[in-house]
C-alpha cells in the first residue's frame, strides 16, 4: 500500500471512528451546560432567583470547572482517556438531571457549582485525546469539525427545551423540571458507552491493521517536535510564558460571548414578547448559521495553511456586532446581530486550538490546553455572566449590556496579532507544520 493510500484509509478510519461519537457527547455536555438559560424562562421564577442571583449561579459553573481543569487533564493522562472521559460524562448526566430538585438559590448555587467540577476536563481532554490521533495537517479542520458541537447544541436543544417546556405539569412537575431530567440522564448513558467505543492510544486500536498502527505512530512521533523554546521544560513552565497568558486573553474573548449569549439570550429573545417555545425556535437560529461556518472556516484554515488571521478575525467580528447590538432596532436585526456574535465564537475555536496545541509542547500540553481553557471559562463565563447582570440592571438593556464584551475581544483579538509578531520577532514558531498538503 502506498503511503497516501494508508493515509487516506488510515484518517479516515480515525475520523469515522472517533469524530461521531465524541462530537455527541460533546453534545450533551453542552446541552447540560445551558440549558439553564432556556429552564430560566420558568424556573427563576418558580424558586424565586433575581436576575443577579442567577447570573451567579450560573457563573459558579465556571468557578469550579476553572479549580478541577488542569487536574482532570492531568488525571485523564494518568488513567487513560477511556476511562476518564466515562466518569465525566457520567457524573455531569446524573447532577445535571438533579438541577430537577433546586428549591432555591442557596440549592442552584452548590449544584451548578458541582456541575462545573463534575464536567471540568471534558473538553480540554478531547482536544488533549485528539493530539494523540490527529496529525497537525488534520487538526484545524478536525478539531472544528469536533467544536460544531457547540453550536450545534444549543440549535438542537433551544427547541428541544422549548417543547420540554411544554410539558408543564405532566406528573405534577414543572416543564423545567422535564427539562434537566431528560436531557440530563442521555450523558450518563454515552459515559458508559464510552468504556467500549474509546481507545486510548493508536498502538491499542484493534480497528487498526499492523500497517495502519505503524504508519500512524510513526507520522505522530514525527511531529511531537517541541515549539516556542519550550524543549525539556517541567509541566508547569507554562504559566511563566507571557504568550500562554495572551492565548489566554484571546480565548477568554470567544468563550465570553459563547457563555453571556448562552446564559442570556433566551431572556433578551423572550423581552420581545415570544412565548417560551417560539424563544426557543428563534435561539436555535444564530447556532444553526455558526454550525454552517465554522465548520468551513476551520477547513479554509487548514487549506491555507493560515492561524493567526483565521483566529483574530472572528473575534474582530464579535467586537463590531456587540457594538451594533445596541442600535438594532427590531427583533430580525437582534437575531443577526447575535448570529453574528456567534458566528465569530464559534469560527475562532478549530484555528485556535490548532494554533495552541501545535505551540505547546508534548510536555506542557495537557496543563497548557486545560489552563487555557479552564481560565479563559473562568473569565469568560465566569466574571461576564455576571458583567451582563450588572449592566442590565443599571441600564434595563439586553442590547447595552453586551458592550464589555466588545472591549474583551478587541483586546483578545489584539494579543494574537502581538503573539504572532513577537513569535517572529524572537523565531519562535507558534504555529504546526501545515505547508505540506494533505489528503482530506
């Protein structure tokens, strides 16, 4: 077999086998993480949250998810992806169906607090597990393909909240009571499937023939060359890289606006007078378009070989229709402005973590991967959640209170042109080999 056959039938396999799954699971989790906004409809009210309270509430999500990050990734290393994704995606299914049985704040406080512990790691863990499988001519593309999951969720399950919903007063619960409970539990579920569809390492892969595993271990070992002078360096070197922290400041920008507009969206939609199915109907909008792009930007990236500006205009994107949100005069133009908002979220993950995973070396990536993502959540869903809190309560606007946001992602939109620069300045190269063109 010649060596573009193997790696056709090769990458194929590991995209067909690995990319389905993993991107329903990722599914749920975020399902399970925001379905809160759209329970919010009925459920702020039933247990008697103030819009600040809910934001807070919501926001201890990110807090623990930021404190168990790093550690779950490290863990995931340690016993092997198969079992450590398991008893994530098990444990978030069964507390993410126990948000059913809040009574009250001080009760939605310390379960969405345990939520964000229990599902902290999961997706810095796959994009770590896909290091393992995926080349880096293949990771921009993949890895967007494995992100659309995000935006997909929240097409997929606006509705499908809406309709729960519905179901208000069925066996004398409430619709949002329906709501967590079966869209909980399917997690637990996929964990437990994950114990036979995972496997942990190429050499391990029984789907794989002899010739296949030896082609595949020999291209990744041939591309674990150590970037951005961090050769031999321990693990937690990383922290004092100042270009860590500005991927950091970029990240945060993308995340925040995912996490605000996942939060409060449903709230804004609802202030121009939907019912609560027709809310979820009209939130599923902005998420099908970005699903639609960022798959074909993530592989744009990948066919131009090109990181930073695939990275930095999103977000510039972000910055231009946060600012514009608030001049929208009619519900169609809020709903392209949030498209918008999403479009640039969302466009900004497969370059990105292609660009941050091929910087970090084999021996900072599972810290590295999981620190960016766990502070970059912290900041992003973490303080502007409740940023939009405090500018919707002083000006009574959904539209003004996304204007920090704006500023955010200017700045994160401006540390990955300065990353860059200075990367070539000192000749460092940040970003993987991508010049040499692949087969898809």
């Amino acid at each position: 077999m010649v060596a573009n056959e193997i790696e056709r039938t090769v990458m194929r396999k590991v995209q067909w086998r690995l990319l389905p799954f993993l991107v329903v699971c990722y599914l749920f989790a975020l399902i399970d993480r925001t379905n809160v906004g759209m329970a919010s409809l009925q459920m702020t009210e039933d247990i008697g949250l103030t819009k600040s309270q809910f934001a807070f509430g919501a926001s201890l999500f990110f807090v623990s998810y930021f404190l168990v990050e790093v550690p779950s990734n490290l863990a995931l290393e340690k016993f092997g992806a198969r079992r450590w994704i398991a008893r994530i995606m098990i444990t978030w299914g069964l507390i993410s169906a126990a948000m059913a049985f809040v009574k009250g704040p001080t009760s939605f406080y310390v379960l969405r607090f345990i939520l964000g512990a229990a599902e902290a790691g999961f997706f810095p863990g796959i994009i770590l597990y896909l290091t393992y499988w995926l080349p880096p001519a293949y990771r921009g593309r993949i890895l967007a393909m494995f992100a659309v999951a995000i935006p997909l969720a929240s097409f997929i399950s606006s509705p499908l909240s809406g309709a729960l919903l519905a179901m208000d007063g069925i066996w004398g619960l409430r619709g949002w009571h329906w709501l967590f409970i079966l869209e909980g539990l399917p997690a637990s579920f996929l964990g437990i499937a994950c114990l036979w569809m995972l496997t942990d390492r190429p050499a391990q892969a029984k789907w794989l023939s002899g010739e296949e595993k030896a082609w595949l271990e020999a291209e990744m070992s041939s591309s674990k060359r150590p970037t951005g002078g961090q050769t031999d360096q321990p693990k937690w070197h990383v922290f004092k890289n100042l270009q860590f922290w500005g991927l950091v400041l970029a990240c945060a920008g993308a995340s925040a606006s995912g996490s605000v507009l996942g939060v409060w969206q449903p709230q804004f939609l609802k202030s121009f007078g939907l019912s609560d199915f027709t809310t979820g109907l009209v939130n599923s909008i902005p998420y099908g378009v970005a699903t639609i792009a960022m798959i074909l930007w993530g592989y744009h990236s990948d066919r131009t070989g090109e990181r930073r500006w695939h990275t930095a205009i999103p977000l510039l994107l972000i910055t231009l229709s946060t600012a514009l949100a608030a001049f929208a005069p009619s519900l169609a133009l809020v709903v392209l402005m949030l498209t918008c908002i999403l479009v640039g979220a969302y466009c900004f993950k497969g370059p990105f973590w292609s660009l941050a995973s091929g910087w970090l070396s084999p021996a900072s990536a599972a810290v590295g991967i999981a620190a960016i993502n766990a502070t970059a959540n912290l900041i992003g869903g973490g303080l502007m959640v409740n940023v939009y809190a405090w500018v919707h309560d002083a000006t009574d606007s959904y539209a003004l209170a996304l204007a920090p946001l704006s500023l955010l992602t200017l700045a994160s939109a401006i540390s990955i042109i300065v990353i860059e620069r200075r990367a070539k300045r000192d000749d460092i190269d940040l970003v993987p080999v991508v010049s040499e063109k692949r087969s898809p």
